[in-house]
C-alpha cells in the first residue's frame, strides 16, 4: 500500500472456502477501503455468491481470515454486521405487505431514527415511490428487485455486499443502481458485488474467479 492510499476497512487474507465437499475458493486476498468498490466475476459456479455470504458472515472459510478495522471479524463478530447491508438473490417481499412498510421495516433493524422517512426517499431514488402503497404480491419482478435494492439504500450500512443486484432490471433500474451506488462511495462508503451485467462504477477493482482446480497427484515412477 502506498503512503497516501486509503487504510482498508475490509482486508480478506488467503481465503479457501469448501462447499458441497469440493474446494471452491483457494487463496482469495483482497483489500476495500472507503470509498472502493470490487466486482466480483467469473463464471456461474466459480464461487461468486459463496464468497459474498461469507463476508456477510452466513458462512465460515475453511482457512484465512476476514480483518474489520484491523481486527479479526470473528473476535467482534455484531460490530461487523452493524456495518453491513447484504442483498442475496431472495427480494424479501412479503405478499400481504406495502412497499414502504417493508422498506422501513428493514431499515428500522439497522437504524429505527427516520426509518420510515429514509424509505420514502430510497424508493424515489429507485423510481418505485408511486408503488409506496402496494402490496408485494402485485410486484412485477423488477420492482420487486427495486425494492429489495431500496431496502439497502435506506439503511445507514456502510458496506454493501450485493449479489447480482442488476438481475430483472430494465434500463432505468440499473442506471438508477450505478447513480446510488456511484454516491454512496462517494459518501465514503463500500461495495462488493457480483454481477454478469455490465454496469458502470468509476474506480471499481475486478476480482476474476475461475474454477479451482487442483493440482493432480504425484504418481510415483
């Protein structure tokens, strides 16, 4: 790290990760400090989705370490979650339920001071503030993508760990995405995401995954 760069917030160290008896990451490494983005990529099955719910902390590596400001996640594991926001593929739409007091009602879990105010203006931000009194269940799968998206926004998260946040987005939706994003690391905030979708995000660092393969046995001569 040079002088002036930024200290990392995140650091992941030589992280492997096993899943369904197979080693699926080996060695991954990386540093996010305010403000930075990394973008995950790779094929389907290289690990993308597994590696975001280890760093939101539903799943543990087989070896590495995950640091937090310097210190290991699993010392102070609550003061980490505080700090983060995770969309997974499920929206967490309750059929019965507005859109708005589904919002409010995720942001309230981070922050309860103005949560209700912060949903209105996510879901402006998303372009679904017309859909604030509708029940889920008349949600076409964009908007339901919308709302779960305004869900992060509204909570005071600083990082954003975001698992194909593009999928079932039209034009508008992803160019909606790239503007709160752009402005929440503008804000010194963090994302990591994974996406198969183009998406424009000044600064952001790619992580290439690829199937592990491992190295084949040493037969004796």
């Amino acid at each position: 790290m040079t002088p002036d760069a930024p200290t990392p917030r995140l650091v992941a160290e030589d992280i492997d990760l096993m899943r369904g008896g197979r080693l699926l990451l080996a060695g991954v490494s990386f540093r996010l400090a305010p403000g930075q983005a990394l973008i995950l990529r790779g094929p389907n099955g290289t690990g993308k989705t597994s590696l975001l719910r280890l760093l939101a902390g539903l799943i543990k590596p087989l070896a590495g370490r995950l640091l937090w400001d310097g210190s290991p996640v699993s010392e102070e594991p609550d003061r980490y979650r505080a700090a983060l926001a995770f969309l997974g593929h499920h929206d967490a739409v309750k059929p019965t339920e507005r859109v708005a007091r589904t919002v409010a009602f995720w942001a309230a879990q981070a922050d309860p001071r103005e949560a209700e105010a912060r949903a209105v203006l996510a879901l402006d931000r998303l372009g679904i503030a017309h859909l604030a009194d509708t029940a889920g269940r008349y949600l076409s799968s964009g908007q339901r993508r919308r709302q779960a998206l305004a869900r992060i926004l509204a909570s005071p998260s600083r990082l954003w760990l975001l698992d194909e946040p593009t999928v079932g987005l039209d034009t508008d939706g992803v160019a909606r995405l790239e503007r709160v994003l752009t402005e929440h690391l503008a804000g010194g905030g963090m994302a990591v995401l994974s996406t198969h979708q183009a998406i424009r995000l000044n600064g952001a660092e790619t992580l290439e995954l690829s199937p592990f393969v491992p190295e084949p046995l040493a037969l004796d001569a």
